[in-house]
C-alpha cells in the first residue's frame, strides 16, 4: 500500500520538498542533519518551543483567575443586592413603626 506519484511523473513541480516527522533524532543520519538544519537552528526552535508552551500555561492560568474572579463578582452582587433589599425594607419598617407609635400616641393623648 502506498501513494501513486506516477502523476507527477511527467509534470516538473518546482520547489517541491518531502517532509516527515521524526520523533528522534538519532534515527536521522549524521550528513543528512549537517545539510537540513544546525543545532543553533534546533536550539532555537526548542527555545521557543519551551517559550510558547510556558506561554500556553500561563494563559490557562489567567484563565482560570478570570473565571474565578467573575464568580466572586457575582456573588458579591447578590450580596449587595440582598443588602439593599434588607436596608429598603428596614426604612419601610422604621417609617411604619413610627408612623404606628405617633398613631398611639395621639389616642393616648386623647382619652
């Protein structure tokens, strides 16, 4: 099993180039590496390999505190909703227990 290239046989496709992955690179042969790549150019990419994937870790960090922030957010609205809800109707309830005391007070007053 395998691919048919037989197409491109009689077609001249320039700047064609063969790439495969290579998981280790002590399968690729010595001259082979020297003409592909340096090891300067392989150090560098490593670098910024390692550069990218400590990026990629602090964004799913900050993500995280991003969430968590938003739920202590919501929270602390609800709280302050809830607050304002108690503080409204304690002023209803202070404004009615005067009115009510006022009230006794003028049939005390009265009789």
């Amino acid at each position: 099993m395998g691919f048919d290239w037989s197409d491109q046989a009689e077609e001249v496709i320039p700047n064609q180039a063969l790439m495969a992955e290579v998981t280790n690179e002590a399968e690729i042969p010595i001259e082979v590496q020297s003409k592909l790549y340096t090891k300067a150019c392989v150090n560098t990419i490593k670098k910024y390999k390692e550069h990218n994937e400590s990026m990629c870790d602090n964004l799913k960090r900050l993500e995280q505190c991003r969430r968590e922030s938003t739920l202590i957010i919501s929270s602390f609205e609800e709280h302050v909703k809830a607050y304002q809800a108690n503080e409204l109707k304690h002023h209803y309830d202070q404004n009615y227990w005067n009115w009510e005391k006022n009230e006794l007070e003028v049939k005390l007053g009265k009789s």
